[in-house]
C-alpha cells in the first residue's frame, strides 16, 4: 500500500493556499480515506509496513504547533500500529541525503528540526523504537531488522 499522502482529498480543493490546520486535516482524511485497504490488508497478512502513518501527522502538526491532542483525535477510530520505529536521521544528514524535489517541509530547515524533536519526545512518551537512520542503506537496514525480529 502506498504511504497515506493527502492525494485525492487535497486535489477536490481550489487552487489556493490552505492553512496548516488544514493540511493536517486533509492529511488525515487522506488516512480515512486509506482506511478500508488498510483493514483488508490487516486481515489478509500477518505483517503490514506503513510508512509514516498516524505518528508522522502527529510529529510535524506539533512541529508546527498544533496540539497533540487535537491532532490525535483527527485520527482516532484509524487502525492502531503494533509497533512504531522511528528512524532518527539528524537534519543536516536529510538534507545531504536529498538535494533536488524538497518539498514545503523538507525545505524548511527550522521546521525540520522541530519535527525531529517531536519524533524523539513521542517515542519516549510513547514507547516507540528509535532506530539510528545514519549510515549506509545496509546499515540502516540491519537496525531495522534487529528491531523487527
């Protein structure tokens, strides 16, 4: 399944600049809209791998100042992840690791930092498993799968 991305909702508005409360919103009706597929592949695998689902619009809505609790809330009723792994790469690695086709967030190098820092106090809130995303594909990859097992 692909990553939840605020796609078909997003493209029903106006050319026009949206706020960022609703972004989020958008970003997370995206998630509802993904809702089904996510249950019947829920059903239908014993392992399901999302990229950057529920905690993702949490870490970059507070990033952006927006309350936690709202934004969970966005989402309440989504299916639930057994586990959460968060990979940790520092800022200035990102930006090295992609230099063309940033977009609105990735450009924003203050943002950026606020995001990470938001990962870091909702894995420890929450239990969630850092993963040092630094290094090579291999290595990163190896983490991962300690994690995973």
């Amino acid at each position: 399944m692909d990553p939840p991305r605020a796609g078909s909702s997003k493209d029903t508005l106006p050319a026009r600049r949206v706020s960022f409360r609703a972004m989020c919103m958008l970003y997370s009706l995206n998630r509802w809209e993904q809702r089904d597929a996510l249950r019947d592949l829920l059903n239908e695998n014993d392992i399901v791998i999302s990229c950057r689902y529920v905690p993702s619009g949490l870490a970059y809505g507070a990033a952006g100042g927006l309350s936690p609790k709202w934004l969970a809330n966005l989402d309440d009723g989504l299916p639930t992840p057994d586990a959460v792994l968060v990979i940790d790469v520092p800022v200035q690695t990102s930006t090295i690791r992609k230099t063309v086709k940033r977009d609105v967030h990735e450009r924003n190098i203050k943002y950026l930092r606020n995001v990470r820092r938001c990962y870091l106090q909702l894995a420890e809130r929450k239990g969630w498993q850092i993963v040092s995303g630094t290094g090579s594909v291999q290595e990163v990859s190896r983490r991962i799968l300690k994690r995973v097992r």
